[in-house]
C-alpha cells in the first residue's frame, strides 16, 4: 500500500512511542471489530501494521488522540440511529468537506447495509436522493442543515425528535459534530485513499 498520508509520516508498531502505544492497541481494536469493511492500516512492507485515515494523525498527538477516539467509541457504544441512517449523515458530512478518505470508507459501509450505486452517487456529489425513507430523509434533512451552518431549523429537529427520540436526535447532532472533526482531521493532513482501494 502507498502512503497516503502526505504530512504526516506513518507510524509503524515498532517505531511507536509509549504514550503512542496503548492508543494504537486500543485503536486497532476498535477499528478491527467496528471498521472491517475497508483499509485501515498497511498490509505490507516496511510500513506495515501502521494505521492509516484519520487514526494516523491521532497517533501523532496522542492525548488529543486520545479524546477524539473515547469521543468515537462512545458515539459507537451509545448508537441507536438506524445503520442506514447513520451512513446517509455521514456521507453528507464527507461529501460536505469532499473528504476523501471519509467517503472511501462509508461508501465500502453504506454498500454493506444495502445501499446502491444510484444512492451513493447522489449522496456523494452532494444531492439528496430520491429514494430516501422517512428516517433517511431526516437524517439527510439534518447533516445538511447543520454542516451548512447555522442554528438547525425548529422543523428538521422536531422531525428528528418525532422518529428518533430526544436520545436519536441528540445523537444525530453529536455524528455530524464527530465526522466533521473526522473531516477536517483529513482533510488538513491530506490524507488520501489507498491507492488499491
């Protein structure tokens, strides 16, 4: 696999510092068990076992890091949004910041929960597809209000809060926030998709 981390070099296991480590294990972890339908770390050569995506950058500023992957695991621990739902924020918070990596990666989990070409497609290039349900719509309705800045409007939430709960809305705003720093992270570390992707 190529480096596809321009300004940050990667980390493989043994060049890990020891505050570096007990993230890595815990992140490869998480990654292994939650993560597994796209590449997240090299396969192969003097490189390999070294995280790639956004867990790179975190390892080079572990503390942060840190804060940033608990945030992560407890976005994961507390989900109740439907599977469909979560990916459809997600893409439109990726296809928001055109982050690469990001949509790479929810593209291979969107496909695995059912979602087709068309769907992606629209969802990607920034257009709400047609065939969305009621959830998703919402779903959609609320990533694209919120990474457009500006105080969520009063409809988008109430619909929210109708379908999924105080807790489901609630969370909903917390995923945007999330794969919003999850953008940035790569967007400012240029990091890009595996060339073999």
């Amino acid at each position: 696999m190529t480096d596809t981390n321009v300004r940050l070099p990667l980390i493989p296991p043994a060049q890990l510092s020891e505050e570096q480590k007990p993230l890595y294990e815990d992140m490869k972890k998480g990654i292994s068990s939650d993560f597994a339908a796209f590449q997240t770390m090299v396969q192969d050569g003097p490189n390999q076992g070294a995280l790639i995506g956004p867990w790179n950058p975190w390892l080079h500023e572990p503390r942060i890091g840190r804060a940033i992957w608990d945030l992560t695991e407890a976005m994961t621990a507390e989900a109740s949004l439907p599977e469909p739902v979560r990916q459809v924020v997600i893409l439109v918070v990726g296809a928001h910041f055109d982050a690469a990596y990001e949509l790479y990666a929810h593209i291979a989990v969107a496909e695995k929960v059912g979602m087709d070409d068309a769907r992606l497609a629209s969802l990607c290039s920034g257009i709400k597809p047609g065939d969305l349900s009621k959830e998703e719509s919402a779903g959609y309705d609320v990533a694209f209000a919120l990474v457009n800045g500006g105080t969520l409007p009063r409809p988008a939430w109430d619909q929210a809060v109708s379908l999924f709960g105080q807790h489901g809305a609630n969370e909903m705003v917390y995923l945007v926030g999330l794969y919003c720093m999850v953008s940035m992270t790569l967007n400012g570390f240029a990091v890009g998709v595996p060339e073999d992707a």
